[in-house]
C-alpha cells in the first residue's frame, strides 16, 4: 500500500469535538421515486436560472428544464419522470424565494438519452463540467465550472481532494470513498489532466482508517500509471475540512486575506464532486440526485441515503421512519455550519448534505452573559481573527475598524461560539458585521 503521509503542517485553532459519525457503517440507500418534486431554478452561488419547460409537459430523468445565460451558474435537469404541474415561487430551507418547477411522479423514472461528453482538451473539458449541473456537494453550492476554468496566468501545481468530513454526524463523504472510489479515480485524473497539476492529494481525517485505507488502494492503482496521488492522513479537528485549513494543513501555503487557492497554486474539490466527474465523463448522465445523512435524536432510524434533487424533506424524514418525537430543533447540514430550518416542508437542492433533528433537552443551552475576556474564542479562531473585538465594532457599526480587524475573512465556522463559556452568538456578530461592510461599500 502506497505510504500514507502526514500533514505538513498544524493548522492553527479549531476546537475538539464529538464525532457522532452514527451511520458511518451504512451504505446509501437510494430512496423510491417521490409522488412529486420541487426543483428551485436557484440552486448555486450566482444567477439563478430561467424554466425551459411549462405546465403540461412531460419530462424525463435528466432533462434539461434550466439554465442560464450567466457565467456563475449552473444548469439544472429534472429528476424524475412526469409532468410538469406548475411553475412557481417557493420559498427555500434558506428563505430564499426561487421559481420553482414541479413535478408530479409517474413512478417510472424513464431516463433521457445520455451521451459521454467528448472531452480532448481543457476548454471542452469546463464545457463538460458545466453542462454536467456540478456545483461544489461540500456544501457550498458554487459552480464548479467557474471554481476550474483558471486564468492562464494561474499557476497551479496541486489538486487537493477534501475528504476531510469534520463536521459531526455527517457521514456521506466517507460512504463515497468506500463505495465510489473507482469514481474518484476517474474524476481525479480527469481534473489532474486537464489542470495540468503536477500532483494530488487526497486529504483525509485520521478518524476515518476504513476511507484511508480505500484511497490509497486506489491511489496505488493510479501511480501505476504514472500519476502522483498520495492520501494525506490529517488530524481529526474541527473545522479541518475548510478549504483555508485543508490547503494550509496539506502544502504548508496560506491563503492571504483576500485571495484564493489558486493565487497559492492549488485547486480543493470536495471528494463528492470529484467522483461525479468522473461519473459523469463516463456516463453523460448529469447531477440529478445527490447523497444526504439523515440523523440526530428525534430522527426514527438514522440512514444515508440517495434522493434526486427536488424531493421534499418530510417525504426523506418518512423514509427513514418518521421522528421519535417533535424535534426542538432541526438542522439542515452540520451542527456547526448548518442552518437552522423552521420545518421540513422544504425541497432538497445540490448543495444539502445533511438533514438533523434534536429532541428537546438533547441541546445544550448557553445563557448569555458578559464576556469574561477570556480569550477562547480568539485562540480557537483557524484565521487568528479577535472575535470580540468583531463584535464590538458590530454594535457600534464602526465600518473601518471592522474592515481593520479582518471582519470579512471570517469563514463562520462556528468555533468561536462553541468554545465561548459566555455563550455569545458571536457567529451572528460575524454575519452582522460583513452585512455592515457590505452595504457601505454599496452606499459608495
């Protein structure tokens, strides 16, 4: 087996939490055809897009019913087969208000035709990827065209794979590198070409030695031909998976404020992505379901499981037997980084990895007093920011000390507010303060 390495350096903070990789062990289970879909036109980063399709018309899994004429976005395909019930505004788990296209099942998920793009060069190869609908699974929902079509003067010489998953519960990136890694593989060549990166490195947490194990198996199979894949065996450390922290974590290279992974020489893609490519290349058959966990106390029987794009949360909740109880609270992706959703009357998009729910009482409820001044959140914080010093600038809307204390390179991942003994919501503050930046910066 090929040598695992080490991480090249520590990254700085983080916290040190509770796994709970409870479905670890579980295989993704495709879940049946819904009696109908909702599929937002606004599933990306970017524009949004526009409905090709009306009431009335029958369509087939993978057809295309969206696109764009903008740059940053991504086209989006039926996921089932029907009819097309109506168009409408519905609001998102996010409370974005997006066009909507539903569709009433018929149950037989008839497929279109599908075609492997032909691919011989990079430009054909970022026409593939946007054709595909790809847009980054880890969560953040940005096109992955645009992440991969590089200036010409960008130097990069390593492709880094994020199969870090540091958030708790979250288990469908570890279930793709035990079941899809041949995907993965082909993804990674894939993008290593076309890159033109002199090496790849597929970063992994030390919790995860069955996924370890797995990659560099494949990665021994790639190095037969000439490839340099290695795996990269990271601590176990929240937020290790961030890109900021993974690139740091794998090179030794920092981002400055301000920048991107290129302007450092290296393009991250989460693990999911990497194998869709390469499904995808293979198969022509583009992104119209996608992987979830589905978790937490008040959830019946905890699963992973695969669901098309579209179906709606109470239906995926019934599936996996319905709650224990009404939930106190439920979460769509990681405890740390998710958000917060009133209920389950939502429709799944590109970008939702997880659905969790708590009974009450499981929570644990900070009261919020004064800060002690005890420096945690400071010393937790990957980025070295002061996170009181963010807050305070927030109260009083004072836009250069905010801009001074680096308010706008926070990346939210909650470490702050987990280790505040005071029990501030000191990720709002963050939000708070970039939304006071930003709209200063529109008044000019």
């Amino acid at each position: 087996m090929t040598g695992v390495l080490k991480a090249v350096k520590k990254g700085r903070g983080g916290v040190d939490i509770a796994h709970r990789k409870n479905t670890a062990e579980m295989s993704v289970v495709r879940i049946p055809a819904p009696p109908f879909v909702q599929i937002p036109m606004h599933q990306n980063i970017g524009a949004p897009c526009t409905p090709i399709v009306k009431a009335g018309d029958r369509v087939l899994v993978g057809q295309l019913i969206g696109d764009s004429e903008a740059y940053v976005s991504a086209p989006i395909y039926s996921s089932v087969s029907g009819t097309v019930r109506e168009i409408k505004d519905v609001k998102l788990a996010s409370g974005i208000l997006s066009k909507t296209v539903i569709i009433d099942s018929d149950g037989l998920m008839e497929e279109a035709e599908f075609t492997p793009p032909v691919v011989t060069d990079t430009e054909s190869f970022i026409k593939a990827v946007r054709a595909s609908g790809l847009v980054g699974l880890g969560g953040a929902g940005f096109p992955a065209h645009v992440k991969l079509n590089l200036p010409q003067t960008a130097k990069i010489d390593m492709l880094i794979i994020n199969a870090a998953e540091c958030e708790p519960y979250i288990t469908v990136d570890y279930r793709e590198c035990l079941e899809n890694s041949e995907n993965i593989l082909l993804g990674v060549e894939a993008v290593s070409k076309y890159l033109n990166t002199k090496d790849v490195i597929i970063a992994v947490e030390n919790n995860k030695p069955k996924a370890i194990k797995v990659l560099a198996d494949i990665a021994d199979r790639d190095n037969d031909r000439g490839d340099k894949v290695k795996i990269m065996k990271l601590k176990s450390r929240y937020p290790q998976g961030a890109e900021k922290m993974i690139i740091q974590s794998a090179t030794g290279r920092k981002i400055p404020p301000g920048k991107l992974p290129s302007d450092v020489g290296c393009v991250v893609m989460n693990v999911a992505s990497i194998a869709f490519v390469g499904r995808y290349l293979a198969t022509g058959k583009p992104l119209i379901s996608r992987s979830m966990t589905i978790d937490g106390s008040a959830i019946k029987n905890p699963m992973n499981v695969r669901v098309p794009i579209g179906t709606m949360m109470d239906y995926i909740i019934d599936y996996c037997g319905g709650f224990t109880e009404e939930p106190e609270k439920i979460v769509c992706g990681g405890p740390m980084m998710g958000m917060a959703i009133t209920g389950i009357n939502y429709p799944v998009v590109k970008g939702y990895n997880a659905i969790l729910a708590f009974k009450k009482g499981d929570l644990a409820q900070k009261k919020e007093t004064d800060c002690i001044r005890c420096g945690r959140c400071a010393a937790a914080c990957p980025l070295s920011l002061i996170p009181t010093n963010i807050e305070r600038f927030a109260k009083i809307g004072d836009v250069s000390k905010l801009k001074h204390s680096g308010a706008m390179v926070c990346m939210e991942c909650g470490s702050c507010a987990y280790s505040c003994p005071a029990g501030k919501p000191l990720v709002q503050h963050m939000r708070l303060a970039k939304s006071i930046i930003r709209e200063a910066e529109a008044k000019k």
